[in-house]
C-alpha cells in the first residue's frame, strides 16, 4: 500500500507535536506524499524514511482543507525555486537555519563546489545523520550545532560559516513562526551585516492564520507553539534595511501548481492582502530578501 494511504493509529492521549523537531517528520510526511502523486512538483526519495509512522500521524492532524499538506508542498516547491535562481546568480554558499530533516542537498541538481551547511539542535543532527548517512549529496555538505535563540553562539556560527563565502543565501524554512520577535529581531540584525549573506529565504504568516491554525490544531502544538506573525507582514523586515525581492503567496501558487483544495477555489476570485500590512487576513508567503 502506497506511504500516502496507509493509516496508522494516532496516540492521542498526548499531543503527537512533543516540541518543534517533529514538526520536521510532519513536513517530510507531505513530501513522501507529493513524491507518491505521478505529476509531482518535486521528487523525494528520501522523505518516506525521514518522516517515519510519527511523521504522518502529525500529518493527519491538520485541519481538513489543508490535510492534504498544499501549504507545505507549495513552500518546498517554492524555495525550491528560489535556491535555483539564486545558484545561478552566483551563490556559492546556502546555510540553512534549523535545517530539519530537509533532503535537498541530496535530490536537487547542484553544483558539486557549492557549500551547503545545515545547523540545527544536535539531537536532530544526530537524527539526520543515522537516517542519511549513507547516502552521497550533491554538493559539499556539512552540519554543525548550535541553538538559535543562543544569540553569542549563533552569531560566532554564522561568522565562521560565511567567511570564505563571498555571496551565501540563508534559509529559515518554517523557522520564524516558532520564534519570539526579539530573537526575530536579532536574527535580521545578525544576516544584515554579515557581508557574505546576499539573500534570505523564510516562509511569513499573517496573524490571522496563526490564530486559525491555534484555533484547529492547538493542543496538538502545544510544545511548538507558533507565536511570529506581525501584522506589518514583509514591512518588519523592510524597515530593518531588508528589501523584498520575491514575495510569493503560497495561496496564489497553490491555485497556479493544481494544488489548491476544490473548496477554497472560489476565494481566488478575491484580491491577496496587501503584504506589507496582512493584518488579520489570513495570508502566508514565501519572502526573498536582499540586503537594501
């Protein structure tokens, strides 16, 4: 029986979501998934064993318009695109913030000089590396540790990464929801004046979709509570001397990939909210900065 059809009992007894590390297995869950559909916008061979049993019970847990992960597939798919164009514009360096258990060093087409560096808590580093260690990337692949609200560490991390890059792309895929402002805040502040750093690449919500999905999933996000929403949307970055170069609504993708639920098909007749001032709209994007 396909991975995608396959029901396995939900320990509901206690939240399936221990803390924000098994919100990775739930992200790869929805790539095993659009692997599994004959016009996928991605292939990943891997995310079956990344994901795991957890991984799909989560999975089950959203809220019946978007059980089937069109979010989350759109956003791989998305940045999927945005690391391409950014490789062919001369990055020579992609480090990913609270990596997860993302494959993408191993299933896209890269550049084999490129240095792709992953930094996440050690638990899940240890994780990805017995699940993925005998696989080759395609690129120079390395993985280190550190915890991100440690700012003094995070800082000398980022220091270290990007001093023999001279044009690198940060990722912070399906980070900054779980962060407080501050640590938001001095995240911007640190990738702003690191001169290796040309782009940043982060999925943003709007609070009106963070309150929907506390709404429908809460108890289940108990221990990853997702808390950064502004209502300034791509604006609270701009004014920390950020500019949007790529503001892409994962609504309006998921319309445009075929992968937008038959019931939320009539809303495309409406215009997006404005993405500087999302307010209370529910409203997500993929955003790429650079540096104004």
């Amino acid at each position: 029986m396909p991975f995608y059809l396959r029901v396995y009992p939900a320990r509901m007894s206690q939240p399936l979501v221990t803390n924000v590390s098994d919100t990775a297995r739930w992200v790869a869950a929805y790539r095993a998934w659009e692997t599994a559909r004959p016009d996928a916008l991605f292939r990943d061979p891997f995310a079956e064993r990344l994901a795991g049993e957890h991984g799909q019970a989560i999975a089950r847990l959203m809220p019946r318009q978007a059980r089937s992960g069109w979010p989350l597939i759109v956003r791989t798919h998305l940045i999927d695109q945005l690391i391409l164009a950014c490789v062919a514009d001369g990055c020579d360096c992609i480090v990913n913030l609270a990596a997860g258990l993302d494959s993408r060093p191993y299933r896209m087409t890269l550049p084999p000089t490129l240095q792709w560096i992953e930094i996440d808590l050690p638990a899940m580093i240890e994780e990805k590396q017995r699940l993925l260690g005998g696989e080759q990337p395609r690129c120079r692949l390395s993985r280190r540790c550190v915890d991100l609200a440690d700012a003094a560490a995070r800082t000398a991390l980022l220091d270290e990464v990007t001093a023999r890059s001279s044009s690198s792309l940060v990722i912070t895929e399906g980070l900054l929801l779980y962060l407080e402002e501050r640590v938001v805040v001095s995240l911007a502040e640190d990738l702003r004046r690191l001169p290796a750093v040309r782009w940043w690449v982060f999925d943003l919500a709007s609070p009106g979709l963070l309150q929907l999905m506390r709404g429908s999933m809460g108890s289940h996000l108990a221990n990853a509570p997702m808390i950064f929403g502004p209502e300034s949307g791509v604006a609270f970055f701009e004014a920390m001397a950020w500019r949007a170069l790529d503001i892409q609504s994962l609504f309006r993708a998921a319309a445009l990939f075929h992968r937008l639920p038959w019931p939320l098909r009539p809303f495309t007749l409406f215009p997006d909210p404005n993405p500087r001032h999302p307010g209370r709209a529910r409203w997500s994007a993929v955003i790429r900065l650079v540096k104004s």
